[in-house]
C-alpha cells in the first residue's frame, strides 16, 4: 500500500464517514482518522452538486488518504451505513438538520461539528441562531462531546453534539473553580484571541491575505458572540445553583492560522483565596487527565497547536487598594484539534469505549 | 543632495539629537525627523564603545539619513548642545540619569523615550523598578508627554517623560469616562497586545524569529507589569477623587512587529448608564483632536501602524441577567510611533510650539 | 484643518484626482499625495456603481485625506479636468482604454498604472493580453515612466504608462549590465517573488489568510506570465542589437504584504569578466540616482518596504569547472511604491518638472 | 499511562537515543519517534554542563515524551548502548566526530544529522567546512541516507548520513533528470528558499522576530553554501560520466518558521526535449516512492511542512527565440522532516528493515 503507513491495522477497526469533508475541520479529521491505530476513513460525503476529490481541495492529503476514498460521494445514509460505523458531520450550522436524522436511522453514530445539537433548549438556539431548531426530536439524546467534564455519558452515544472552539476553552479553565466555589459566577469576562480557521474556509474580503496579514482586532457584534450562549450552558451545568451563568465573552482575531488563547478574568468569592487553592481546583479536577497540561507559565498558543492538549495556567492577583484580588486563567489550545476535529476523535474514542487518546498523541 | 528630499527646509528648523539611535526608537525618529518639514536630525550619539555608522545598523536609512551625520558620535553634552536645540534620549532605563542633567545643563531640551522620568513619586519608581530614582533634581520640572490630556504643560517645557506604548493607549483610552465620571475606578481591567518591537531589539531565545512565528501568550509577572503603575498615575491625575486608581494590566505578545491593540473592560458607576453617554464623553474630549480616531468599529492594529493615530471606540454590553451592564472600550496604536517616537516628535511640536502634526500625517 | 498636517502648501501644488482609488495602488496614491508638499489629491473618481466613501474602504486613510474629497465621485472626464491637473487611473487593465482618451481630451496629463499603454506593440499586446488593443491613438504618445533609465521623456509628457512591480526591479537591475555589454542577452533568467499586494485586492480562494499563511510558490503559467514581454521590451531598448530579448521569468508568491525580490543569474560574455566590471556597469549608471542604492550585502525587501528605493546588488560567481563563471544579481522594491504608486509620483514629479524625490524621501 | 497514546507496542520496538536533543532537529524526532508504532525514544543525552529536561526546552513535548526519559543525561555511550539500538546525533557540525567512534564501538547503530559524514571525500570535507576531518576510520563506512536515491546500502548499516535539508530537494529533483540524461550537467541554477529553522535555534540579531518578520532575502557567501558540494557529490554520484558537477546554488531565507521551496533551472541536452519526456523520467524513477508526489502544479511549501513528503513538479519552456527550451523543475520539503528528522527516522526503518514510512505518514 503505497498510500498507507506501516501499522497493521488491528482486528477492531472502526470505520469513519466523513460529511462535508473540504472544510478546515474536514482536513483535520482525515489526517487525524488516517494515522489512527484503531480506526480508518471510510467515506467522504459532500454535499456539493459537483463532487471533488478531496486530493483537489487540499493537495496536503495526497499520499495520505486512501485513493480508493478520496473521490467524494453523494451524502447517501444507506451507503454511508455500509461503508462506516460513524459519521462526522462537518457542515455549516443548520445544514446538520438536513442529514442527522436519516444518519441515525440508518443505524450509525453521528458526531456533529457544527452547533446544531450543542444548545440544550431550543428557545435559546433559536434566539442564538436566528431560526428554529431543525431537529427537536433528537436533540434530547445529544451528548455534549467534552470528555473531561461530562465523560460518562459519551460510551455508547448515538448522537454526540461536539463543543464549539471557544467554549471548549473557557469551560476547561473555568469548570475547576465553579465546582470548588471559588469565583464568583456573576463576574467572568473572557478574553479571546483566536486564528482564522476559526472563521472557515470560505474567503472573504477582510480576511484576504494583505488584509489580514499583521493585524490584529476584536470582531462580531461586541458582546453578542454565538458561543457565548454555549458557554453560559456549559458553566452552568458545573455550577447549577448559580445558573444561567452569563459571562462576557469579547473575540479577537489573531494574524495566524490556528490557535486559540483566551484570558479569563474573575473575581474570588472570598477576598482571603490563595493560590494554592486555585492550583487545587485545577489539579482535583485534572490531575490525571491526559489531554490537560497544567503550566506554571502562561500558555502559548504555539505549544498547543497540532495537538490535542489544552494547556492551562491560573494566577492570583492580589488586591493593590481597591479591596478585591482578581484571579486570571489563561487556556490555549489548537482551535482545529482539541477545539474541533481532535476533540471529535476524542469523542469517538471514547464512544467506541477506547483509549480516549488514541491517534492523539 | 542625493539623500535629501525635494522640500526646501523652512527658515525655521528645529535642530535635533538622537542620544542611542540603534534601538527602534532610534529609527523611528530618524525616519520622522528626516521627512519633518521643520525639524531635522543633525547628531547621532552612541553610548557604544565603537561608534557605529547608522546605516549599518539599519540599512533602511541609507539614502534617507544625511550621509554627514551617519556615522554616530560620542555623547558629549556640549558637542551636542552645539549641534541641536532638542536632544531626544532613546536608552534604556536607567541609563537616561547619566546624560539628562548634563544634557539639560548645556542649554537642551530633551525628551527622554526611557522610564525615567514618566513615575512623579521617586518611591513609585524605586518599587516599580527595583533601584533608586537617579536624578531627584529634575524630576519636578519632567512634563509626562501625552499631548491630547496635559498639553498645557509641553510649551516651553525643558524636559518631557516621553509616556510608554502601553501607558499611552489605556490612559487614552479610560480618561474621558474618568473625567465624566461614568465607570468605576476600582474595577479596570486592561487585556493588551503588543507587537514584538516593544521588547526592543535585543535578540533573545524567545523572540528568536522560529520560536515566536505564530505565537501568542501572555507575559512578564501576572498582574505586575512595569507600565500598570504609570497607568494608575495618570488616571489618578485625572480623577483625583478616585486616587490612587490600580488598574489590573496584562499584557500579551502578539506574532507581528509593530501595533498594539488594547480591550478594556469596565464597570458603568450607574446600572442605567447608556451608550450615547460613552460616546458623547469621548467625544467631548476628543472631537478636535487631530491624532484621535473615534471609531464605530473595533480598532484594528492594521489601521494604525505606520501612522500616529490612537483609534478609539466603545461599547455598551447590556446586562444579561447578572444585575450590571458593562463598558468595553479598545484602543489601538503604533507602539513605535504614538506609543514612542510619533508621540515624541508631537511633543517636540508643541515644546517649540508648532502645529503638533507636522510631520506626523 | 483637523485632517491636514502643518505644512503649507507652497503657491505651486499640483492637482491629482485618482480613477480607481479602491485597490492598493489608489490606497499608497492617496497617502503619497496627501503628504505630498507639492501636491495634493482633490478628486477620487470610482466606476463603481455605489460611490464609497474612501474612509470606508481604507479605515487607515481617516484623518489623512481631506474629507472634502473622501467621497468618491463619478468618472467624469470634464469634472475631473476641473479639479486637477493630472489623473492616475489605477483601474484593472482594459479598463484604462475606457477613459484615458476622454480624459486626455479634457487636458488632463494622464499617469496610467495599468499595463494598458506599457507595451509598444499593439500585436504584442494582443498576444499578452488576450484582447485587442483599444487606444491606438494614444499608444504612441505613451512614455514609458522608468525615470532612471527612460528620464529625457518625461517632462511635459501627456500621457505615462507607468511599469508594472516586477519589470522595474529586472529593467533596473539588468540594464547596466546589457549597455555595458557584460552579459549574453540571451541567457538571463529572473527568479522572482512578490508580497501578496501584488495579486490585487480582489479576495480569492488560494490567497485567503489561513490558506496563504506560511506558504510560498511558484505561480501562473510556469515560463508565460504576462510581464515577461515588458521586459523584454525594456531590454530590447537598452540593447538594440540583441532585440528581441526573452528573459526566462518565474515569479513566487511570498507569505508577506508587499516587496518584490528578483534574483537574476546571468552568463557574461567573456569568461574574463571581472567584478570591479560588474560594479562598475552599476556605478555608472546609477551613482547619481536618489532612488536606487547599490548594497553591498544581498538586498532584503524589509529595508525597501515602505520607501521609493530599489536597491541593487551583483555578484560574479567563479567559474567551479565547467567553464564559466556567473553573474548574480538581486534587485528588491516596495512592489506598491516603487513598484507602482511611488513610482507614479516620481513620474508626476518629473513630467511637473519638479525634483523627483519629492515627497517620496 | 497519562504520557503515552492508546497504542500498544508491538513485541519488536526500536529504542532510539537522540544525541543533542535540545535543537529542532531533536524536537522532531521526539515527536516522531513518540508515535512511532515500532519505535520509542528512550534516551536522551546532552552535552550541556547543565543537563535539561527537554519539557523546559520544548513545553510542546509535555504530554508527549514519557517523563521517565524527559530529563536529559549525559553522553555516555556504554549507558546509550544499554538504553538503545540506534543513536541519532543532532550535534553542531564537527561535535560529531567526539561521539560517533565511541557510540560505533558501544555496538549501537548510529545516524548522523550533522554534515560530519556527508562528504566522502575528507579534502573536501576540509575545504569546505574549514578543519579537517575528525573520523576518516569511519568515514568510508558511512551510508549517504537518501533512500529515493541509494535505498540499497540501508538495510543494516553501521553509521548513516543523514543528508543536508538544501541537498535533499535539489538531489530529488535533479537525479532523474540526469539519470535519463535529459539536461546539460554543467549548466545547474538551483534557487532555494528556506524557512528559518533550517539556521538553528540559537538567537542572533538578524533572526530577532521584529528583524525577520515580513522580510525575504539571499544570505551567505553568494555562490559559496556549504551544501553546494554535497549536492555536487549526490549528483556526481548519479551521473559518473559528468563527474564532477557543481551546480550553482543561492539560499534564501523566508519570513516562516518550516520549509524549503527549490527553483531549479536547467538546459535540455537536446533542443527537441518533451515535456513527455521529463515526466518519463520523474515516473520511472518515483512512481512508487511512497514519499515523493508528483505534482501537476507548482509545490507549495504549505502542502508539506508538517509531513516527510518531497513535493516535484517539472515544466518545458519554450524557446522564446533564443535558440534555447529551458527546464525549470520544483521541489518542496519540509526542511526540519524529510530535510531531517522525518528522513533519519526514514532511514531508521531501513536500517532496521522495516516499512520505510512506519511513524511517518
């Protein structure tokens, strides 16, 4: 096999469909799924009417992916169902709804990379997105695909909704002090800077390369990010009694292609909060995770990136007159791996009862 | 003249020294200084034990720089006194107390681009950089050199505190919602990223080219930065009432050259503030000012750099169920021109009382 | 006058409307001009259908150009001959053909950036371009704007082409060698690569950031890209008795905004041929030109980012056995001034019979 | 085991020691050889006085590299032998000779990333590296590790050579071109360009992040790189009869971090050449390299950085009426793997006969 490595492959392989492959998470996963040990692609599905080789959209996977897959197909669920045991859905938002269903009946698992399943409640999906949820029936058997903090409903999982960038970051690092009370959950102010897969493949004016390169700007409608809902979700299943939680979230751009770094800013419930019991909360809540490092530094966005990790770091400033220390996490991590296509692998792994790092690390 | 422009130098002409041009300040100077109209640099002093020749250390400057005043020359207060009425100081910190008082003493005006004379209270400085203020004497009479909130102070002046990037970019930023008294004094929260020229031009590991390409990550002591100080100096200035004003300050290094881009997160003092109230105190403070962009969208660093503008604009973000709204504001700069040598040549202007742009747009 | 600098205009200032001003090249006109001390822009003439406002297209143009004119206006020939005294069209190619002719009957001088009036031959430009050439009245008037090597023609003329980014770095680096008679005309080879800026501002998939960030490579039809004709041309001027001259010209796409690098290798006439020849070729030529400075060192285009200047270097590699030595020479511009907008401006100033460098030093 | 990945090790696993591993070179091998499926880094030796843990020197690594190896220990070949089969020396060229003796008589295999054993010829060797060789003993062991080109000589060598990142993409490109004996070997332009890991990893002024960012140019003796003769030799080697070539070679260095990109320039023997012809013979001799792609466009540094591929496309230009087609072929690595560490571990898994893209694909 000119194309394949050297590693036989197991006797348990698991088969990956991938949907709507010629997008930036599309990439990613083909990668990841084409080195995996334990599991193989399977199926490109694209939605386009004239259907491309993957090794056109992105020549970087020639001599990587199998040829014998690499034409794309039609988004057809009984094929898919032959060919794979999961489908990755990698569609823009909405377009989910098209396929979720018929996937699922067609008796495969399906872990969706857009933010149609992440929102719980429907009226706040549609008060996000701007229009209704496409799919109510399935949405309650959605599981939200971030392991370390709600791992034991992924083994088994029919329908895995997988976090978006942002939130993945902001959640790892702000769980451990919900869940230790230490901050107060009324004041969280999360600043991010991300790269520009993050805003997808489609090229636009400002994100030309002369128009972006060397610069640097927050964007959206200031406080309205999408994510934010998501993250208000997600803090507020760790920390209920202080629910809904409604941080203020405040995108930047980066003049790079990947990467996310936010710094988040929170205020002690108690003024006497050491740092010792910061670092507590980080090491209870992740001391044996693997896909967490702990930094004594603040995090680089440049040591996360083609990895899976998120790297964490947590400082405490003391109060200088004004009568309250404030504490500031850092998290970085690759927004197309841990905030994307490695967390859906991840997933998989962890669906399919497997090491949950395999092909990860 | 081959290096020379085709502008015939006005009858008046402010004669200007450059005290440690091999920095990026240096340059930045001699580039403004040589397409002046009305000034022109005419004394290269090097504190280095073999004098270079300017176009050495930048090849840039070949061809823009008098080929008669290239090769750099020792510092000699009254050699210098003799070729310039201005002397800008480009040194490190520190290092301005060896040359200030003879400088001044030879009949100069100088404006020194250091740390040394920007903290009023000798203590501050000593705590703030770790040895004791080197000329007392002096420091009085310094004039901190932010043209757009103490311009009262820089006719005439004999010494300017030429203010840091940072510094330049939040105090711009906080002053008119200070002055209007719209926000809360106790709770500044300045989020920054600066590009990497704010290190200065010493190479070192970190900042070598492949370990800082694609990088970003916070830096220095969390919550301890060197500039936070001088920030809650000149916002104390502004409110005094509010004094001694301790913003939280963390500063991070983005993967570019030049441009910093701070977001500013604050507290309105009254829940029902709204945003025209934000808006009309920037622009009661601003509306003439020639170097100050007021912005309906959020600054990008791309628009700044290589100019001396300070782009400004705010935000209302309502409150979402929390019991307080809060304020965002962003400022962008160069932080080699209106953070450094732009701001340094505006000040000249309005020592010797020109029209403060000249040269500067 | 808020936007304005603090020069005053001198009593002769010359008029300049821009037709096209919304590409990269109206972007370094406007700024060129704005601080230009002998001339200023009064007219922005757009062929869109909605007429933009410059300071939307360009956020960094605020506060630089004269909001009397950031509106943009129609192509009017008759109101644009009001207005100014010259026209720089910085409209695609073919588009040039639509409105120099009306323009030139309005009395105006016409600079035009596009490649429209660049080649002589009407048949020849038919076969570069793919279309007909549509002004063959005025072709003949058109005079080729490369000041250093085709200066006699300029004052006064009615009608510029000014030449594009990658013919000025080979024309000029090459020229001395063919008039000295250094090298074989037939065996030149330019090894070219440009910033992005030189693509145009027209966003495109292969040029969005994430897909163009820390990439480089060839692009075009290897061995036919369209600027190989014009500089034969310009070589075939230089050296008659070797017309026509066909430069082999591979062009690369740098991972940066602007600057062109040309690495040019060339086989001398004579095995004997000595540096001190090369060196002299170039120093004959060029030891008086304020625009171009001969290196020493291989040039960088970071040294000429942002100026007017082309630097030059050349370099005779021994022969290592197989008979012959080898001419290397490197030229490196500002593909967006000298290569384009900087170079209209000393074109103006020279047909304005005004010293060249004017507001470009 | 919170370090490793979901793989289990097969029964035969080759335990590496990297010697010098606090340099790029090292970096990658780590990384590779950790998710090599039959393979494990277990020794790491540093000839710093004080020894690092390579998490210190690449917080990348944390996660990855199994902590009980992650401190550095000292050269000491009998404890590397015990530790390991194979020593890989990412030593400063001529450190090698201290080592690869003692290591050789230790019973390990050794593969050498340094130039120390490139060259067989140890006159050369002294002319070009400027001191004489430190190891003629074993020199005439040495296997040049290109395995496209010299597979035969791998299974079971002693001390392999590790080529040059420079010699590998021209070498790939140009031997099958020479094999069919398509191009004129003494008329050989080879224009590269470089991303700047391939400079080391020590800070030095011109490679300062502000210095480098968004700047592009040739470096080095021009006509005088070290690599010229190893490409010489590799083409020699190919082409006895044209012994010996020297092809002319001039580097250059791009604003990013990985990657190589060759634009070579050559001359048909026969005026009549085809493009067909060209193709035949790039297809003869790599339709089944597993790590060549052969490309129907020009390669983009982009598509290999991050892989072990070597990227080539080939063009016939036309005689323009010169007398004269040229070929212009183009070859793209990722300098720091198959320019590399992805080659050495290539070479590894020849040595030790297994499939050569075990860990690398």
């Amino acid at each position: 096999m000119i194309w394949g490595g050297g590693v036989t492959l197991a006797p348990m392989s698991i088969r990956a469909a991938i949907v709507g492959p010629t997008g930036y998470t599309g990439l990613h996963l083909i990668e990841l799924l084409s080195r995996h040990p334990l599991a193989e692609p399977t199926y490109l599905a694209s939605h386009r009417d004239e259907l491309p080789d993957i090794r056109d959209e992105f020549p970087k996977l020639s001599g990587v992916v199998d040829p014998a897959i690499a034409p794309c197909r039609a988004i057809d669920p009984e094929a898919v169902a032959d060919a794979a045991d999961v489908a990755f859905l990698c569609l823009p938002h909405r377009a989910s709804f098209d396929y979720v269903p018929a996937l699922l009946d067609a008796g495969l698992r399906v872990i969706d990379l857009s933010a149609d399943y992440r929102l719980r409640d429907p009226a706040l999906y549609q008060a996000t997105y701007g229009h209704p949820h496409g799919d109510t029936q399935n949405l309650p058997d959605a599981v939200y695909g971030l392991p370390e903090l709600f791992r034991t409903q992924l083994p088994g999982a029919i329908l895995v909704a997988n976090p978006g960038c942002y939130p993945t970051a902001a959640a790892l690092a702000i769980a451990p002090l919900l869940a230790a009370r230490l901050i107060d959950p009324t004041d969280i102010i999360i600043n991010a800077a991300s790269g520009v897969t993050g805003a997808g493949r489609k090229a636009t004016q400002h994100l030309h390369f002369p128009e972006h390169s060397n610069a640097f700007m927050a964007y959206g409608q200031i406080g309205g990010h999408r994510h934010a809902p998501e993250i208000g979700q997600t803090l507020s299943r760790i920390d209920a009694a202080a629910s809904p939680i409604h941080p203020l979230f405040i995108p930047h751009l980066l003049p790079v292609e990947r990467g996310i770094l936010e710094t988040i800013y929170m205020t002690p419930i108690d003024a006497d909060l050491s740092l010792d019991e910061l670092w507590e909360s980080y090491e209870d809540m992740y001391a044996h995770e693997p896909m967490i490092r702990l930094r004594k530094q603040p995090p680089n966005i440049k040591h996360v990136v083609g990895t899976n990790f998120c790297d964490l770091s947590i400082y405490l400033v003391p109060d200088q007159g004004t009568g309250h220390p404030k504490v500031v996490a850092f998290a970085a991590i690759d927004n197309t791996l841990k905030g994307a296509s490695g967390q859906a692998v991840q997933c998989m792994n962890a669906v399919f009862e497997i090491d949950e790092t395999t092909g990860l690390i």
